[in-house]
C-alpha cells in the first residue's frame, strides 16, 4: 500500500510566556504519534508555530520596554530550545506575524466576505483611560453582578461559575493602571456562525472526527439536541475584529480594526505549512487542498469550539479540507491539585530539564493518555517508580545485564530456541501499533511491560553471568545474550515514538539504527554489539524537589520584582545607557517652542515599501496619513531595513517638509529615525493606540 500523506498540528503556544509541563501534554503526545506514523513509513509532517498576536503581547512588551516584534522572536527562539530539550520534532515551527500568514489571513477573510458571512455591529467595552488601550478581560477585576463576590475576572466569577461581559462587573477596575475604565463603543466585524450551522452540525455530529464526548458536549451546548432539528439552537455570531491598539493584522479594507487573535492563530496552522512547502519545494495545494491528505489537529479542551466551530466553518467557507481528526486532550494536575505558581507546581520546561531526563516524562505522560479527554494526574512518587521500574529496571536492565558478555563474539548467527518469546513479542507489536494509532499510549505502554516482563524472568534463569565462568558454556553465554538483545531491540523499537532517545541508544550498541516498525519482527543476528554505555538512569526524588523548591523561588522572584499595578518600573532593571552616541554629534543649538511648531511632526502608516534599483541607499515608501491622504517618502534606509518588514508599520513623518525632487521621483515629506547610518538605523515608532494623521507634539 502507498504510504499515507498525514499533516499534524498541535496548537500553538502564546507568544506571552514560557513553555511549561502543563503545555508539555500536548507537545508529547503529538509528537508521539508523529513518531510512530513516520516509524510505520507514513509521509508525517509536524506543523506548528508561536501565536503571536494580540493585547497581552503589546502589555509585556510595553513594560519591558521593547517593541512587540522584539518580544515575540525572544520568546520564539526560547519556546523553540525548550521543545528541541524535550525532542519534539516539529517539521517546521512558524509565527503568526509572518508575511504568509498575513496573505492567507486575507484569502480566507475574501472568501468568507464573498459568502456574505460578515457583519458589522457595535461593541460596548471597557477602556483604560490611563493606559490608552480597550481592556481584554483577563485585564480587568471587579465584583460579580450575580453572587457580588468580589475581584473577579472580565468574563466568569469563580465563586458561583456565572460568565458575563466586562461591562456587566460592579465596580470594574482595569489590571493594567488599577484605574476605573469607562464604557466605550466600538465597531466590530462578525461572522455570522450560525449560516453555517447545517455544515457544522454535520461535521460535529457524523463521523469519527470528534471524541465522543467532544461530539456530545457540542450538540448540548451549541447544537441542542441533534435528533431534533426544530429544536437546534442558533449558533452566536463570531466577534472577530478588534479596534486599535492591538497588535495584529490590520482588516483590509478596515483602517484602525484587527483580526481578532483567534482568527489568524489558526491560520498559522497553514502559514507554517507554506513555510515548509516554500523550502522542500512542494505546493501548498496538496496539503491543505488534497483529498490524499489527513490533516489530524491535536489540542487542549480549553480551545475545544475554536477548533470544532469556528476553524472549520472558515476552511469549509475558504475551500481549504476539513480535519481528518481533532484530537482532544485534558489538563495536567500535580499531585492531585491544579497547577500553582504559589506551590511551586508550575514548573518551566527550562526548569525541569535543569533537573531531571526529558525521557522520563514522555514515558509518564504516554502511560496515562488515552483516546479520551481525561485530565492525567502527576505524583511524584508515581512518576519516580513508573519510570524507574519500567524503563530502567525492566528494559534497560536487559541490555545492561547482556550485552558486555558479547561485546568480543556478537550475536548469533542462527536465532537460537527461546520458548517462543521473539514470535509472541512480534505477534504483540499490531496490538501495540493499533494503541499508538488511536492514542492509546497508556495501553501501549502496558502491552510493551508485559513483553518486559516475560523476558526478564529468562535472564534471571539462564544467569549469563554464571555461564561466562564456564568455556565450556560460551555458545550458550552467546545464544542467551542473543536472545535477550534482540527482544530488548524489540521493545526499544516498540517504545521509540515516545523515548527516541533510548531508540538511538539502542542502534548504536546493535549496529543497526532503529528506522521502521517493520524491524521488530525480524532478529538481529551476526552483528556486532558495541561497548555497552549509558542509556536511562533512574530518577530521584530529591531532584524532583529540588525542581519544585527552584520553581517556588523564581515564582517568589518574580512577584518581589514585578511592580504593582499603577506603579512604575524598578530603575535599577533598566540598561545603563552609553553617552557615546551624545558625545559623537552634540547637542544643537536653543530652539524655541516657536521654532519647534514649524515642524508639523505626523504619525503615519507605512503601507507600501519598494526597492529603488537606481538607488544604493533609499526606499521608497508609501505612507498614509488616514483615509485617502497617502504620500511618498523616499528614505535612505535601505542597508538597515527589508521592505516587507515595514508594511503595515507606523512611524514618525516630517509631514510639512517642502517636497523634493529627485531622480527617482518626488520626496513628499521625511521619515525620522536614530542611528549613525547604513545598517545603523532606527525608525521612530509611536507607542499602540497612535493612528495616522495624529500630530506628535
């Protein structure tokens, strides 16, 4: 048969923080699965990206004092060490604030306004007058309007479980500046869900698409009762802009309104595939245009009818192809508990490796998932055994106790008797591959510890160890550790999707790297067997501890150094600046504030940047002061900027320049930036909220 075309994606991490073992759920299990479809030689791609946008990026990156460009390629390159630290295989790993994704953002939305799916309405939202900016409601506190318990969220209380607006709190006040928003009204765009309801509910309801309970849970809660069509529920309008500031893509067509996070975040999922089609020379067409693909997303329960509602109703809408399969998981509790900063229980990525092997907690987490949506418990002194007994004591063990007897002589040439141990193993890997396949890791990983422990109790009868003590035993020393090496090759080839590691391992010492599912149902014979090395050490509690103890003091770390709402930043956080840059090009003369008003300083939006072939040094940009007033500006930026980097930007214009001809055209104004020049150079840029045609004073 040919092998099958699987596109995977798992969802993609918010640009605002690190990577924790919470997120890990998720990254692991997909990648396991990738693992085990590449094993079986399926064409696999993992595909998966940073989400980027939105107010809590522009937040962070106003108090670090930093652009929202620079915040989010940090934390990319971070997210990207720790993922690799884990050996998560992403084929490629995009952003969201990409140019490609910028252009199917456009195509998907042409599409669905073509459909006459989009709307326009005023939104009442609250707005921090000191911060300048609509609050988000993880950005505002106040007092529950049903149960009055106060300093809850914008959007549920925690203390009755009732959910409302922001503008519905009592007393609201905003996180960001502890100041009172006011009401502001906005216009928003919507799209009008429930004109794709017949789809939807086809999509959700038929076919094995969804969990079971994930089908179930939709047609309750938004489809009412499947059997019953006059009873359907109406499906709310999708809220999918948001006004300036934000940090985003700007709407076509829209000055001054964004795509609302959640409608470009799973765009990405095929930005990043392009990113992967544009290097290995592939259409993006025969990905996400294909009947000859599966497309499997795997995702976190929280983000359920974003990717069961709206992000199919988009493909569907846009002619791109549906998922094969959405792949919903549950959270990661700790000992029994949610995850706490406060315990110390919300261990970083970084933090964790710093401590213990990656390897351990893939095996911990595949022996609990399984096609369901539980959430998966993690005890520490579970984990430390499992891990232990499994892995170290019970597979590893067979290598470390066999192998240094045949490093001279190898294996066999003729697979000796074993009492059927080989065949019963190999007979057992389609039961484990149909585990794998379904997401059953927690079922696989006890199929593999049976093998284990049927072949740990020949060991432990043929004593290998004895039998070298005796010449006249050494054919039956070799045919022992034969044996017990090829069915430790079996499972290592059995858990090679979720321990890769030990995989790798186990090639180098039997001179045959693990590279197909196939190989477990043939023995290795005649090889040789190199010097047996460290594979998997067990694990301790202690440094268990000691990652919780490192992770509670960071946490405290953090809240001694963050400032409280409303106040300002620690100044001993900031750069000691150089007056080098001041003592190269001193100070000019005395103005007055007379002289300063005769330059009309303006914000603009670059939303044209060209080459100018002629040219060594200048760009030609195109700006826009609102509406229909555009003019031309040619900036000698060329060393320091590329001009797809600049569209969509805002900057600083000298906007009552008296024009100048050049070669290449008319100049109508000057772009004011920093820097020595060449590659030394730093467009000004207004802090979010600015808009085109505001003059700086």
């Amino acid at each position: 048969m040919p092998a099958r075309k699987i596109l995977v994606t798992a969802a993609l991490p918010y640009a605002n923080g690190p990577i924790h073992i919470g997120h890990l759920v998720e990254y692991i299990q997909t990648d396991i699965w990738v693992r085990f479809q590449r094993l079986r030689g399926e064409r696999c791609i993992y595909i998966c990206a940073d989400d980027t946008h939105g107010t809590a990026i522009t937040i962070r990156a106003r108090k670090e004092c930093r652009s929202e460009e620079e915040l989010i390629a940090q934390v990319k390159a971070e997210h990207e060490r720790d993922f690799a630290g884990f050996r998560i295989s992403f084929d490629n790993y995009g952003s969201t604030n990409s140019s490609e994704n910028r252009e199917l953002c456009g195509e998907i939305w042409d599409a669905i306004c073509r459909a006459g799916l989009v709307k326009t309405e005023n939104v009442d939202q609250l707005y921090d007058t000191v911060a300048n900016t609509f609050l988000a409601d993880r950005f505002v506190r106040g007092t529950c309007p049903h149960c009055r318990a106060a300093n809850q969220p914008g959007d549920n209380c925690s203390a009755c479980g009732a959910t409302y607006s922001p503008t519905e709190l009592i007393d609201p006040v905003s996180t960001l500046s502890d100041s009172k928003p006011e009401i502001r009204s906005a216009p928003h765009l919507f799209i009008e869900l429930n004109q794709l309801r017949d789809f939807l509910v086809e999509y959700t309801q038929q076919g094995d698409h969804l969990q079971k309970e994930i089908a179930n849970y939709l047609r309750g809660h938004f489809l009412g009762d499947a059997d019953s069509p006059e009873g359907l529920k109406e499906l709310k309008s999708w809220d999918v802009s948001r006004p300036a500031p934000y940090f985003g893509f700007e709407i076509p067509g829209h000055l001054g309104h964004y795509w609302y996070v959640w409608f470009d975040a799973p765009i990405g999922y095929i930005a990043s595939t392009k990113q992967w089609c544009d290097r290995h020379g592939e259409r993006l067409e025969d990905w996400w245009k294909s009947d000859d693909v599966e497309i499997h997303h795997f995702l976190g329960k929280d983000i359920t009818y974003f990717h069961t509602l709206f992000w199919p109703g988009m493909l569907k809408t846009a002619g791109f192809s549906l998922p094969r399969k959405i792949h919903i998981h549950g959270f990661l509790t700790v000992n029994g508990a949610k995850m706490s900063k406060s315990t110390g229980t919300f261990v970083k990525a970084e933090t964790y490796l710093k401590y213990l092997d990656p390897s351990a907690l893939r095996y911990f987490y595949a022996s609990k998932l399984t096609p369901r949506v539980d959430d998966l418990d993690l005890s520490v002194d579970e984990f430390v055994n499992k891990f232990n007994a499994d892995i170290v004591g019970k597979v590893v063990n067979l290598a470390s106790r066999t192998a240094k007897f045949v490093e001279q002589v190898g294996l066999s040439k003729t697979y000796p008797e074993d009492g059927g141990l080989f065949a019963r193993a190999a007979a057992v890997g389609h039961e484990i591959a149909d585990a794998y396949q379904e997401c059953d890791f927690a079922r696989a990983t006890r199929l593999i510890c049976e093998i284990a422990d049927q072949v740990n109790p020949f060991v432990d009868t043929e004593q290998p160890w004895v039998l070298r003590k005796d010449p006249s035993q050494a054919q039956r020393l070799q045919d022992v550790c034969t044996i017990a090496l090829n069915l430790f090759r079996q499972l290592a080839i059995y858990l090679a999707p979720i321990l890769p590691d030990l995989a790798e391992r186990a090639g180098q010492l039997l001179h045959d790297p693990i590279v197909s599912w196939d190989q477990s149902q043939t023995p290795l014979l005649g090889t040789p067997v190199a010097k047996f090395e460290h594979m998997l050490k067990r694990i301790e509690v202690k440094d268990f501890e000691k990652m919780i103890e490192e992770t509670a003091k960071e946490t405290a770390k953090e809240i001694a150094t963050t400032p409280a709402a409303g106040e300002g930043t620690v100044a001993a956080s900031l750069p000691q600046d150089s007056d080098e840059a001041l003592r190269n090009e001193p100070l000019a003369a005395e103005c007055t504030i007379e002289d300063f008003a005769k330059v009309d300083l303006r914000v603009a939006r670059i939303v044209r940047a060209e080459h100018v072939p002629e040219a060594k040094k200048l760009l030609k940009l195109t700006v826009s002061l609102g509406g229909e007033h555009t003019r031309t500006v040619f900036a000698g930026i060329k060393a320091a900027y590329e001009p797809e980097s600049l569209v969509g930007r805002l900057v600083i214009i000298v906007a009552n320049l008296k024009p100048r001809a050049m070669k290449f055209g008319l100049s109508e104004g000057m772009v004011c930036a920093a820097g020595g020049g060449g590659t030394e150079v730093y467009l000004l840029s207004p802090d979010s909220g600015a808009v085109p045609g505001q003059r700086v004073h």
